[in-house]
C-alpha cells in the first residue's frame, strides 16, 4: 500500500521570468481596456492597475513599455494585424488573442530589443496560458506571417 509520502509530488509551478510577467500583465492591461471599449493609456489608469496587479519593479517597467509601445503604434498594429488575417474579421478575434497579437506585433515591428523569435514565442506561451485550445497556433501564423512580411519590406 502507498504511503501519501510516497506518491510523487506533481512539481511547483515556478513563477514566470520578470519579462514573461511584464509581456502578461502588458496583456492583461490591454485587455481591460479592450473589453470596456475604452483606449485609456493615462498615468491614473495605469497606477490603477499596478494597484490591482502586484508586480516586480522591472516587470512593471517592462510592461510599462510596451502598454506605450502599443499606444504610439495602435493604429499601425491594428491595420498590420487586419491585414494578414486571412477570411477573418478583426473584430471577430477574441479580445485575449487580440491583444496577446498586439503586444507580440509591437515586439516584432518596433521592439529593437527583443529578437523576433522571442517575441513570437513569448506570444504563444501566454497564448497557452490564457487563449483557447487554437490560440497558440493561430498566434503563431499571424505573428510569423507579419514577421515575414516586414523582412520583406
């Protein structure tokens, strides 16, 4: 007979990197402004929501410059990820999946730090975490695809 000490223990979750939590709570900032319909990028909004979501300083940081990254460059995003959905309306993607594309867009197209393999394989872990059964593939082509476009340009 097992003893309760001699089952395997199913292995602690570690916590996500400082960057990986930056890319999230980036996400999940986006996110809340999406589903109210609101674009609200003010310093009142944003110390808000780091008063909701504990984070590290630099996952803080992080996530600080992309939310801005995202900002500056909205328009621009929206109209890149419009265009390489293939038989699919914009406003038919979930707003999770729309927004994990806008922060691995931005990654990609104007985060000169973050090499694009990275950006896209951040965007599809989270996509794990947080999308559908179908949203890491489907993040990944689009991001690929706009990936490859861009190299061409």
């Amino acid at each position: 007979m097992d003893s309760p000490d001699s089952k395997k223990k199913k292995p602690k979750k570690k916590a996500p990197s400082p960057r990986r939590d930056g890319r999230e709570a980036a996400v999940q900032y986006l996110y809340g402004n999406d589903i109210h319909g609101d674009v609200d990028f003010s310093d009142e909004t944003l110390e808000a929501f780091w008063e909701l979501r504990l984070a590290k300083s630099f996952a803080q940081d992080f996530a600080t410059v992309i939310i801005g990254g995202v900002r500056d460059h909205l328009s621009e995003i929206d109209d890149t990820i419009r265009n390489t959905l293939e038989n699919f309306a914009f406003q038919r993607l979930t707003p999770v999946d729309r927004n994990i594309l806008r922060v691995g867009t931005f990654e990609v197209l104007f985060n000169d730090e973050v090499p694009w393999q990275v950006a896209i394989n951040e965007a599809v872990e989270i996509a794990k975490r947080y999308g559908s059964e179908e949203s890491p593939g489907f993040i990944n082509g689009i991001l690929d695809t706009i990936h490859k476009s861009n190299e061409t340009e």
